[in-house]
C-alpha cells in the first residue's frame, strides 16, 4: 500500500510536466493566459498587442507588435514583428507630446490606398485624407482637405486608425474627442528605408508585408482589440 502511495505522487508530479510544452533545452514551459486576457471582452478573439521589446534594439520605442487569437478558450501566439512606437515611448497623455498611448483600444476604421486588405469595415485613404489636430469641431476625426497631397504617402498606404480619444469617422458623429489629449493614433507601415524609425505616437510595423498581412487578418467577427502595454 505505501508502494502504491509512491507511486500515486509520483504520477502527480511527472504528468504534467511530461504534459507540458517544452523549450528548445527540455525545459518545461507551464502555459498560462496572457496578461491582457482579463482586459478585453470575453467576445474577443482576436488582439494585436505592442509591447516594448529590446530584441532589436535598446531605444524606449523599440517595440514587438504580436498577433494572438483566442481558439478553444486559450490565447495562442500566431506571430509578430519588430515595430516602433512614439520617440518619447509610452503613455500619451496630450497632443504632440510624442508618446504612444497604453491600454486597450478598439479599430476605428482600417483603410488602403487600393482595394480593400480584408473584411473589417475600411476607408479607402486618398491624397487629400487627413485626421484633423486642429483645435475645433473636426479635432481627431477622418476628414478630406483638398489640396493636402500627403493623405497616400507610402507609410500610410494600409493599416487601421485606433479609438484612441475617441476617433470619428464623420464630423459631429459619435463622442465628442477630449481637445488636446491626442488625435490620429495608427498602426501604419514604413517610409522606403526608414523602416524603424520611431513615430510621432503611432505604432508603425516597420515590413509593409507585416503590415498588409496584420490588416487581412482582422476580421469583425473575432470582436478584434488593440492591447499597448509598456
């Protein structure tokens, strides 16, 4: 009966571990829910999460931007890419302070210069497209400003805007933005040769391939978030 005991707690321990996954040493790697799990709506299954990372580089906006998706009840990591964030990194606080916000956002709106890069709802970005910084009633929302030509710079090309301070699409429409705390917070791509750059408050994913790939796989359905975490 004791041998039998023994062997009981034995079992105990070294199931799990034999269960677990592994890293490339053998090492058991206990698997655990992310961070962010309990910030995001139990309907979510899709987040876009940026945090900092030092992998690439020791700056305060050297950031990594994941793709996790919720399959079964557990959070896995699909993948993820080298991107920066604002030149005074994290936790923007009013306009022009160069620092990207933390927290949890939705997208407002995805947008491309061409055709649409996946199912969520889009706008289609031209030349005279612009999110509005000015003081007034426009204060962060999608406007078009003929004679402004920067709206299909290449960096801008596809992506998504976020909800930060309230984002609207249409003047007048919706929550009014808090003047001053912030306007046009994106995920956007790079500049040709400027890859990793930082931005001005926005994350840019510096491979336009990345970039293209994080916009197609967003999907309305999955109730998508975007996750900033320092």
């Amino acid at each position: 009966m004791r041998r039998l005991g023994l062997i009981a707690v034995l079992l105990a321990v070294l199931v799990p571990l034999l269960s677990a996954p592994m890293t490339a040493s053998g090492r058991a790697v206990h698997a655990r829910q992310p961070d962010f799990a309990a910030l995001v709506p139990a309907s979510t299954s899709q987040v876009v999460r940026t945090i900092s990372s030092r992998r690439w580089c020791e700056q305060i906006w050297c950031t990594v931007t994941q793709a996790w998706e919720r399959r079964d009840g557990k959070w896995t990591l699909l993948r993820e890419f080298r991107s920066t964030i604002g030149v005074r990194g994290w936790g923007k606080t009013h306009e022009g302070d160069l620092r990207s916000p933390v927290g949890v956002l939705k997208v407002a709106i995805t947008f491309s210069t061409s055709t649409r890069p996946g199912a969520m709802p889009w706008h289609r970005r031209t030349p005279s497209s612009i999110v509005s910084s000015a003081t007034g009633p426009n204060y962060n929302t999608w406007i078009t400003v003929p004679g402004v030509r920067s709206g299909d710079r290449p960096s801008m090309r596809w992506g998504w805007w976020t909800s930060y301070n309230n984002a609207r699409l249409t003047p007048g429409v919706g929550p009014a933005p808090v003047p001053g705390r912030g306007s046009g917070i994106f995920y956007h791509t790079s500049n040709p040769g400027h890859p990793w750059q930082p931005t001005q408050g926005c994350t840019q994913v510096g491979r336009p391939k990345a970039m293209h790939w994080l916009a197609r796989w967003l999907r309305p359905g999955a109730n998508p978030r975007i996750v900033q975490d320092r």
